[in-house]
C-alpha cells in the first residue's frame, strides 16, 4: 500500500459517518512514477467475457496502466493486438486488482475518479468488487460501486448489484440504478473529480456519489456477499449496446488513448 503523509496520520484515527466509526484498514495516493505492485496486480495479455454472449473489444495490457502527477492513469487505445489463441484484438486497455493481496468483508470503500467523455462511445471504466473466494460467478455477489458507458443517449454512472444461486444465472442483469448529479448537470459532468463509494454492512450495501445515498440493496432484496471481496479498477470497450465503430469511431481512441483517472482509494473498516 501508498501511503501519503496525511493517510498515515489518519490510519489510526477513526472517523463517524452515518451513524458508523471507521478506521483506514487501505489506501492508494498513487504516489512516485510506477504502480505499486505489493498491493495491484496487471492483467496482462487478457480479455474479459462477456456481455450478452459476446466479449468485451479491448486486450488488457500492463502498458496501459501508468502513474502520472499523483494519479492512477487506466488508458484505451486503439491498437491492434495479438491476444490468446492468436486473436487479434484492436483496442487495448488496463486492469489492476488486489486478488490476493487485499480484500475485506463489510466497510467502506470509495475513491476519487475522473472518468472520460461520452463522446469516447463504448468505453467503459468501472470500479468494482469481486469476492476474493473462487466462487463461480455470480454466486459469491459483485458490487459494481460504479460504471460508466460511454454513449450518445445518457450520461449517468451506474451502481449494481450481480448475484445468483447458479453458476452463471445472474438474478440482476439489468444496471441497478443511475446517478447525474441533478436533471441540468452539465453534459460530461463525470469529467470532473467524484467520489464514488459503497458502504457495506451485514444487512445492506448503500451506493453514493460525493457522499449522496442514490441507491441501495439489502437483505430482503437480495443475497448480499458472505465473503471478503477485492478491487478492481479496469476500463473495457462495450461489444454490444454502442461499440465504436468505422461510421462512430469514438473520441480519442486514436487521439493519445482514453483516460480513466483516479486520485485516491480508500478502503474503512467498522472501529470495534
């Protein structure tokens, strides 16, 4: 873990919010110029399935992850890639995860992001849980704290909640909720900086943008996770609802790449 000079200090001081005492059990600043790797580890030479059946457009690429000015830097581009089974692949993306390396049951988790344009059509950053057992998807939950396609109709970020009592038979396929900060926010307002956050705890997760309660999932709704769950920040390409393509190419693909950017992470666990 990174941690900067003030994470140090409140690592042993807890805070109160929503009724709740928390002390810093994670953190990332992103400090120094490399992805510290005792903590993430890079997907590399990887794809992910599938959405609707097909899988996603990007090859993930350790090259695609970099630490800039103090910031977490997930980048698309439009590259032709040789993948597994010599498919070739035409963007290229990044994905790090803390399997195996950090993972938590119940507690806060949250970070600072900034997320692209939806004129990048069918890019697709997310931040994310997955539980840190094998457990076949989607058995174990997957919080999804936030996605974001990039798309010409909308311009919301998406809070979910995917689980199942069968390999594979997920109870809720369908994006659970979206947020815009109000109906006249400005177009691409998720540019700017948020904090996107999950409070977890044994009877409910609750889903907040800059510290607003826009969603929420418990007990008597759902099957809420029984094990601890890791991080995962990655940015795929859509396959299916507005995929870039020759006639809509996307922003920025071919213009330097497509930024995910995050400034911090921070994970809380209950004070006892």
């Amino acid at each position: 873990m990174i941690f900067g000079t003030f994470f140090w200090l409140v690592a042993t001081v807890p805070i109160v919010a929503r009724g709740l005492s928390w002390e810093l059990s994670f953190a990332d600043h992103f400090e120094g110029d490399a992805l510290n790797t005792t903590s993430w580890n890079i997907k590399s030479n990887e794809s992910h399935c599938c959405q609707l059946g097909k899988e996603e457009l990007e090859l993930y690429m350790p090259d695609e992850i970099f630490i800039q000015d103090g910031k977490l830097n997930v980048r698309t581009r439009h590259r032709a890639e040789i993948g597994p089974q010599q498919k070739v692949y035409h963007y290229t993306s990044g994905w790090i995860d803390t399997k195996n390396k950090f993972s938590q049951r119940f507690g806060k988790f949250e970070a600072n992001c900034s997320l692209p344009s939806r004129l990048a059509r069918g890019v697709w950053p997310a931040f994310w849980l997955l539980p840190e057992s094998d457990l076949c998807w989607p058995t174990g939950g997957e919080v999804d704290i936030f996605e974001f396609n990039a798309d010409p109709i909308q311009d919301k970020t998406w809070g979910s909640y995917h689980w199942g009592d069968k390999c594979g038979a997920d109870r809720a396929p369908i994006p659970g909720r979206g947020y815009k900060p109000s109906p006249t926010a400005k177009s691409d307002w998720q540019r700017d900086w948020h904090v996107y956050s999950v409070v977890w705890t044994d009877n409910a997760i609750n889903y907040f943008v800059d510290d607003v309660l826009y969603y929420s999932r418990n007990v008597s709704q759902v099957r809420l996770p029984t094990t601890a769950m890791y991080i995962i920040f990655d940015q795929a390409v859509d396959p299916v609802l507005f995929p870039p393509t020759k006639e809509h190419p996307g922003k920025g693909y071919d213009d330097g790449g497509v930024l995910f950017q995050v400034d911090w992470v921070r994970v809380w666990k209950t004070k006892r």
